[in-house]
C-alpha cells in the first residue's frame, strides 16, 4: 500500500516544518512518484536535500510534492514500497534507480 495522506508541495515552508524523525517519504513531479526514501531524520534530510538543492542527485531536482510517514520502521517500510512499486510497474520509481537511500 502507497504512502496515503496529504501531497505536501516542496517548498521551503514545508520542508522545515516536518519533524525530526524517522519516516518513510516519497518524492513526486507533477503528481508522479519519482522516488522513495526513508530516514531516521526526516528533518535533517529534507533540510540538506533543499539546501543542497538535492547536491549530487541530480534526479530528484524535479521534486515537486512530497507525502511522508512518521515509523519506527522506516527502512522496512520503504524496502516494502520499493518492492510493491517494483512488482506493479516492473521497474524501480525512476529515481531510486540513480541514488543511494539515506
């Protein structure tokens, strides 16, 4: 099942409101999904990515919109996700076949 819940725009407002904690998220443009990630700080690395303005994962410099879910199994979770996503369209989201999962 995908990360249900609000589709967050990625702006600077609401990347420095989400918490410092482990979470599942996944990364969008234009309503697509180009990538899912987990962290044990969703805080620092949302804050790095925007403002490194994503550094050297030049893929995910199209985001757009995000969804993000707070767990303490995070990497579980999107190991999930990836294989569910993997399973439906038969290819990884275009993204996590270019960077490394934090």
């Amino acid at each position: 099942m995908p990360i249900k819940g609000t589709l967050f725009p990625w702006d600077k407002t609401n990347v420095y409101l989400v918490e410092a904690e482990s979470a599942t998220f996944a990364l969008y443009h234009d309503n697509k999904l180009i990538y899912i990630g987990s962290t044990s700080d969703l805080s620092k690395t949302f804050r790095e990515y925007w403002e490194s303005k994503f550094n050297n994962k030049s893929c995910l410099k199209i985001t757009n919109n995000y969804r993000r879910e707070y767990r303490s199994d995070y990497q579980e979770r999107a190991d999930r996700l990836l294989r569910e996503y993997k399973k439906m369209h038969g290819k990884l989201p275009r993204c996590n076949n270019s960077v490394e999962s934090d």
